[in-house]
C-alpha cells in the first residue's frame, strides 16, 4: 500500500525587531505578541490534523512558533540545525532604510558581485541540500502522516524552488512565503508527486508589511519589523 505524507514547511511568526536589524542567525531575536498570535493561529488551523512529528529550527523564533502546535498535538520538537536561517555577511546591520542601506555603505558592495549564488551569504544549492535532506527525515518519522518543520522564508522558498526544479535567481518580491504560511509538500512513499501553500495567519499580517522590500531574517528580501 502507498504510504502518503504530508511535510509542511513552517515560516517562524513576526519577530520583535524594532530597530530592523537584519538578525539572520542571532540569539536573542523572539516573536512579538502578533508573531505569538500567529503561531497560535496555525497551532488553532492544524493542531487536530494527524501530525505526528514536529521539527525546527534551532533560533529562538522558530522554537516559539512551534510550541503552540507542540502543547496542541503533544510533541516534543526535534531541534534541526539544517533548517536553521541562511547564512548573510550583511548579519547585524540596521535595515531601517532598506535597500539604501547598502547603496550608503560602499564597503559592503564587493559582497554583491553574485546574486545568482548569491556572494553575500550560503549559496542556495547548499541550502536546498540541508533543507531536503531535513525534510526526508521528516517524511521517514511521518511515513503515513503528516510533519512540521519550522524554518524560516529563504531556506523555505529555496527549497521550494529545488523540489519545483526552478531556478533559483529569482527576484526576492515574488517569495510566496509569508509569516507562518504552510509550504507543504505531498510524497506518495518517497515521491514527491506535488507541492502545496496556505497562510493560516494571513489575515494577522498588517497590510503595509507585505511589500516592503526588505527582512530582517535572512538575506535582503521583505522586511518585517
């Protein structure tokens, strides 16, 4: 008998970043009070769903996302390095000015000389590779059911991209992956056969954040306070 499983890519909830740090890896980043309502938010939409294994992200807001959905279905997350932030060397800048930012800092060009790679931070190929290789794991411990991993928009969209076999150049605007959205994909045994996306929280995301060009996570793409 086919054994078909759902792994859903998790995106973290709003994080409390008021000086619009572009935080990428570091420690002491949390969600804000409408980041935590938003993890409520997808705990409340699938916590009655047959989801039976439940990983994430090593960061501070990645945890938090998953504890709603962790108490809701009685999980214990598995703590996943692979699914961790992409690396960036623009990590601890203030990204208050968005794209000005860079244009007024001469000195951090020469990290801009690929954006196909990109030069600024992890190449995406690697990334994919981490991430799928995370996801395997998942479908493995959920063979039959359903898995969370909660991970963050570029690694996500990455990996979306390697199991769409798209390119990965693409332009940072058109990420379809907003806060807590649900990246899903769907395997028949170990066969990807389609991929799927919700916003469980959509309607939680102010208006005048979804097409700001940059985000504090990861690397220079839409920014989140």
């Amino acid at each position: 008998m086919t054994a078909k499983t759902m792994v859903h890519l998790l995106r973290h909830g709003e994080v409390h970043n008021p000086e619009g740090i572009l935080y990428g890896r570091r420690d002491g980043f949390h969600l804000s009070e409408l980041g935590r309502r938003m993890a409520q938010r997808v705990a409340d939409v699938i916590g009655d769903r047959d989801v039976v294994h439940l990983r994430s992200s090593p960061l501070e807001r990645a945890r938090e996302t998953a504890a709603p959905l962790a108490a809701a279905r009685g999980l214990e997350p598995v703590i996943d390095p692979r699914v961790i932030e992409s690396s960036n060397k623009f990590e601890g800048i203030d990204f208050g000015e968005g794209a000005m930012t860079l244009l007024k800092r001469p000195h951090l060009w020469r990290y801009l000389y690929n954006p196909f790679k990109p030069s600024w931070g992890e190449p995406y190929r690697e990334m994919a590779a981490r991430m799928m290789a995370a996801v395997e794991d998942a479908r493995d411990a959920a063979r039959g059911h359903e898995a969370v991993v909660v991970s963050h928009q570029l690694p996500i969209w990455t990996t979306r991209l390697a199991a769409e076999n798209r390119s990965f150049v693409h332009d940072p605007r058109s990420r379809e992956c907003t806060l807590c959205s649900l990246t899903t994909l769907h395997f028949e045994d170990d066969r990807l056969v389609r991929l799927t996306y919700s916003e469980p929280a959509g309607d939680l995301i102010p208006v005048k954040d979804r097409g700001a060009p940059f985000s504090a996570g990861g690397a220079p793409e839409e920014k989140r306070p």
